[in-house]
C-alpha cells in the first residue's frame, strides 16, 4: 500500500502545473527508499522532465512495494484543485492499484475530501541519466529567469544565452526587433537567494527555444532560486531545488535559429 501525506496541497498542485503543458501522461513510480520519482518526455523529444520527492518531502510516507502509478496529468489537476493550498493531502492506492485516492484534509474546517482517480497503463521508457561535467553553471532566482524568458518571448521564438566570464546575456531578435538582458554575478549579503553566482569553464553560446522555456520557468513557484548548467551543443539542465527533492529540465539546444 502507499500512502504519501503532503503538509499542504500546494506542493503538489504547483509541482503538477509545471508540468502538464510540457507532458500530458506519465508514470509516477513509487518506492519505500525513493519516495516518488517521475521520468517524462515530451511529444517533441526536446524537453525530458525528471522529478525526485524523497520520503523526506512528506510529513508521512509509507510504500509497502514499489508501484507505478501512471496518471493523466490534467485531471491529476482538475481534482488537486478542488483543494485549498493548506489543506493536507494525501495520496492513497492500493499494492495492485485501479484507482489512486485523494484526500484533502481541512484543518481549520474538520472537513474531508475525497477523490479516486482512475490510473493508466503507460508505456514509457525510464532514461539513464548521468552526471556530466558542465560549461558553466548559473543560480539566479528564479523570479529574475522567468521574466527574462517570458519578456524575450515577445520578440522571437528563439532565446540565446551567451556566458561569460562574468556575466550572462540572454538576447532574442524577430519581426518587430531585437532585445537583451546582461545580468552579472554578484553577492547579496542580505539575502543570499538574491545572489548571482556564475561558475565558468568555459564560453557558452547556446540558443533554446523560447516555449520550451516558459514551460520550464512554470516551476519558478517551486523554489526561490534556478541552477543552470549548460554546455555547447549539448542540453542544458535547469533544476529547481525542492526540500528533499528537485525538479529538473533537461532541454536540448536549436542548432538552426531560424527553425521553429
């Protein structure tokens, strides 16, 4: 049996709308050790999407054995909206589960809430991905990437990022003109997650294509701060850091900048 209890909703409501635009199905695999861990990729091929929520990211976690819970991700988001934000929820199925149950408890209220989603037989292949040695390496808040991302897209469907030394230029050009943001690393004693840390082994100047972008920076709710490791010609890996857990976006580069 598993049953996985959120300290609020919120967690898991923000984690699925960062998700559900760039995949629409995918396998929830559950294990006593691991937690919950979610591979996905979308229809495109370009954007891989890797979840980890350890058992230290519930306020009670329990998997008799590993199951695989295979969800479509728009209802999973229709009912998680029937919740409040601070309400407890908790994920229930059985050991050879049909249905997955969604409970959200109202503490202030006394109320409780129940809902059984239907699960799915999803073929999906589960990638092998390894550790690599980077370029360059950026944190910024996420906040800061995701009005860059969102503000470029109104110029061109293409976003280029060149590091440097000691700086990060993001610029796009289209039909009504050009832009860039340079944004420079630098140390925030106040509050450290305002911070701009960029570690370079070398130049990089990659180019992304700017949906698969504002996809990603849905996840900016999740956390205050974005890491982002890129290299030339090779996809870059965007990672948001969860407490006991991370959201990462692996997104391959356009070698062609007029290609859609």
């Amino acid at each position: 049996m598993l049953e996985g209890k959120f300290e609020s909703a919120s967690l898991m409501k923000r984690l699925v709308e960062a998700i559900k635009d760039s995949v629409k199905l995918c396998n929830f695999n559950c294990s006593q050790t691991k937690g919950i861990t979610l591979q996905a990729i979308d229809d495109s091929r370009v954007l891989l999407i890797s979840l980890k929520l350890d058992p230290g990211c519930f306020e009670g976690f329990r998997c008799d054995k590993n199951l695989v819970l295979g969800l479509d991700l728009e209802s999973l988001s229709k009912v998680l909206k029937q919740g409040n934000n601070e309400d407890y929820l908790t994920l229930i199925a059985e050991d050879a589960p049909d249905n997955l149950l969604v409970v959200f408890e109202d503490p202030k209220k006394d109320r409780i809430s129940e809902f059984s989603l239907k699960l799915m037989d999803i073929d999906s292949d589960v990638l092998s991905i390894e550790d690599m040695d980077h370029d360059c390496s950026i944190t910024l808040p996420s906040s800061d990437f995701a009005k860059v991302a969102r503000d470029m897209r109104t110029l061109s469907e293409s976003l280029q990022i060149l590091v440097t030394k000691d700086s990060v230029k993001f610029m796009a050009s289209g039909p009504i003109g050009t832009g860039s943001v340079i944004i420079k690393a630098h140390t925030d004693l106040k509050d450290g997650k305002e911070s701009i840390k960029i570690d370079l082994n070398k130049s990089v100047n990659v180019t992304f294509g700017a949906k698969y972008l504002n996809d990603i920076v849905k996840a900016s709710t999740l956390a205050e701060t974005v890491t982002i490791k890129l290299t030339n010609k090779i996809p870059a890996l965007f990672e948001f850091k969860l407490q006991g857990g991370y959201l990462r976006y692996y997104l391959a580069p356009k070698f062609d900048e007029d290609e859609e």
